[in-house]
C-alpha cells in the first residue's frame, strides 16, 4: 500500500506497477494465447454464442503450428459457436478452458468454455468436428505418434449434428485430457 501525496512518489509507483503488468502479460503471451485476445493480426473470437468463431479458431491454431507449438490456446468461459468444423489438427495442440459440466456451467453454477459445434448437417461428408492426427494421408504429415496433446476444461457441444466430435489418431506419451464433456453428436462424442 503506498501512502504519500508526493505526486513524483506516485507516479513513479504507477509506472512500476505498469512495468510489472506489462511483463506478466508478455511473459503469459508466451505461454499462451487467449481466443479472445490474439496477437495481431489475428481476429479474436467473440465468444458470444451468436458470431461464428470457427474461421479465428482455425487462423489462431495454424498461427501456434507455425510460429510456437509449445503455446496453449486458451478459451475463457464463453460460449464459441462453429457455423464449420475446426477440421484435421496434425500437432500436439494444447486446449484449455474454463470448466464446465454437461449443463454448461462451472462448480458455481457460472457459465463455462463451450464449443457448440452448428456446422451445417446436409453434405456433411462425415469428417469430425476436431481430428487430431499425425498420420494424415490428406495433410501428408507422417510420425509415429502426437506426444504432448493436452485438451482440459472444455464442453464440446454438437447441436446433434451427424457427424463425430473429437477424433484422436495415434495419440501418444503426455498426453492429458481432464475434465472433457462431448455431448451432442449423432456420431461418436470421442473416439480413436
């Protein structure tokens, strides 16, 4: 607590206390990127349940294959709607969220990370909603198995869609899924 009215004491304070923010907020942009908070100049998503967030979901997770992998995406408690599939991920995508159950919400009866899967139903050719794989004939992507993936605290809604939810292929050593409810789908809710 800093108690003074010397204004050359608390301006200084305030510019620490700045410097100090600032850090941290780098130092978790290097951890992780928020769906909500992108760097540029990628689109943030809009986590309002209405906007379709598919196209930044995808743009934000080619941005961590290509520049970090090591990165988390983050998904704070919102509801993402996915007017299209996120389609095939060929790395070790870490996916984090804000609890929720299979109504939706945290312990506390709050809203948590859902996905809702309103990908269109005629033509669906069958493809999941989210396909991990490392051994992909379309991506042209081989290795042996996907070490590392990491999907924890998220609700993945299908809308009773047709098709299957989350596709894991070849998943290997590290990997950790936690507190994961997929509900929803005609097809499979998960499936290897």
């Amino acid at each position: 607590t800093l108690q003074t009215t010397d204004k050359d004491t608390i301006v200084h304070a305030i510019n620490d206390n700045v410097v100090s923010l600032a850090q941290s907020a780098s130092d978790s942009q290097s951890r992780a990127i928020n769906a909500m908070y992108p760097p540029a100049p990628l689109v943030a998503c809009k986590g309002d349940g209405a906007t379709d967030d598919a196209p930044a979901i995808r743009a934000i997770i080619n941005y961590i294959k290509t520049t970090n992998q090591g990165l988390i995406l983050y998904f704070p408690a919102k509801k993402f709607n996915c007017l299209s599939k996120i389609g095939t991920i060929t790395f070790p995508l870490r996916i984090w969220g804000s609890y929720a159950n299979e109504n939706g919400t945290n312990n506390n009866s709050q809203t948590g990370t859902i996905i809702y899967d309103n990908s269109p139903s005629a033509g669906d050719d069958g493809t999941p909603f989210i396909k991990y794989t490392v051994n992909d004939a379309d991506t042209g992507v081989y290795s042996s198995f996907m070490d590392g993936l990491q999907i924890k605290d998220i609700y993945i809604h299908g809308n009773d869609q047709a098709h299957d939810g989350l596709y894991l292929k070849k998943i290997g050593w590290g990997t950790d899924i936690k507190n994961l409810c997929i509900s929803h789908f005609g097809g499979a809710g998960l499936f290897e």
